[in-house]
C-alpha cells in the first residue's frame, strides 16, 4: 500500500534495499554493501514525518541537519576507501573534516539547530562534488579495458554526483528565491527534491543491479 504522503522515490529506495539484499554476495568491492544499511537509514528518515513515528515539537530542521551530516560522513568514507593515490585519499580527509567543521561551525553558532544548515550544506555538496570528480578521473585514467556500465561504484557516483550538484545550484539560488518571495518555492522545492531524489535512487538500483563479475571493480582498500 502506499502512503500518501510519501514520496516515490522512497519506495524506489526500498527496492534499492531488496535488490542490494539479493545481490549482497556479489557486490564488490565488499564495503559497497554499506550502502544498504546506509539506504535502510535513508528510508527510515524520509518516513519519520510523513508516518509520525517522531513527534517534533515545532521544526524537524534539526533532524535533517543530523541526516544530512551523517550521509557527508558515509559518502566520505565510501570516496576514502574507493579512490586511490595517498595524496588523493588525505584530500578526502581533509576536506571531510572541513565539510564537517563547517556544518559544527554553521549549526551551533550561525544559523541554529531550527533552520537547516544551508550554509554548510553548500560546502558539503561541493566537497562531495569534488569526490565524484576524482572518482571519475581515476576511471579515465585506467589503463585496463573496463565496461563502466557493469561497475557499481560507477553508477553510485553518477546518482551522487547529479544529486548534489542539482541541489549546490538550488541550495545557492536559495536566498534569492526566499529574498525575492516568488510565490511558487514550495512546489518548486518539490519538484527539484523528488526529481533529484529519484535519480539518485535510480542509478542506485542500477548499481546494485549491474555487476556481473567481480573482475569489472577496483578497489583501494
């Protein structure tokens, strides 16, 4: 049954959960199976207020802040253990811990816990950005013939990396749209968050579904 007021795209996340369950054995490298509990979370979150299973008193802001964070955090991890070169990996760090510094920074002394942290969440997207590119960098430069479609990792980034850059641009066009009041914010909010959300989850599925042979991934772990 669907609920009204969820969003497709979470229930195209849950079918991200069942086909990453089914092919848990062949996802390689072995720490993309992360992405399911790291999935299971997502759903969890975006059903808390359609479904009512937390009760916020006033704004649920600080909640999607945490989210938010975490899934920096997690993507983070997955570009640190995915993109080669010891001069590459520190980047990952650093700029991780910057893009963390930046949202502890932003939460607690500029904008607060009940707004969300649009200012931090820019340069979240940005780093993330960056990873993507990085990561789409090294593919180029392999020297063994590869099928990119029948790479996982190929297609999580290419969901992330339309994902945050969708949301970079709409994140800095925010302030004027709030400054200027157009009157349709709100539906056009929807309409770039569903449709950046269902790519994502798309290309998501399409990674979990795509592997044939373990021989098609790399790793750097």
């Amino acid at each position: 049954m669907f609920h009204p007021g969820i969003p497709i795209y979470v229930y195209v996340a849950m079918i991200c959960i069942v086909a990453g369950l089914i092919r848990f054995s062949k996802l390689s490298p072995p720490y993309l199976r992360l992405f399911i509990p790291f999935l299971a979370v997502t759903v969890f979150v975006e059903c808390v207020t359609p479904l009512k299973w937390i009760h916020f008193k006033g704004s649920n802001h600080w909640f999607f802040n945490l989210f938010t964070i975490m899934e920096f955090a997690f993507y983070g991890l997955i570009y640190f253990k995915t993109i080669s070169g010891t001069a590459k990996k520190k980047y990952v760090v650093y700029s991780l811990l910057l893009g963390l510094a930046a949202a502890f920074i932003n939460i607690f002394f500029i904008q607060g816990f009940e707004k969300f942290h649009t200012i931090s969440y820019r340069i979240c997207s940005a780093i993330t950005i960056s990873w993507c590119i990085l990561y789409f960098r090294q593919l180029l430069q392999l020297h063994e013939e590869i099928r990119l479609v029948e790479l996982p990792m190929f297609w999580f980034t290419t969901g992330i990396f339309f994902f945050s850059l969708g949301f970079f641009f709409y994140m800095n066009a925010f302030d004027y749209i709030v400054y200027r009041k157009i009157s349709f914010n709100q539906q056009l909010w929807k309409v770039i968050s569903r449709s950046l959300n269902m790519l994502l989850y798309s290309c998501f599925l399409i990674g979990f579904l795509c592997q044939r042979s373990r021989k098609t991934s790399f790793s750097s772990s």
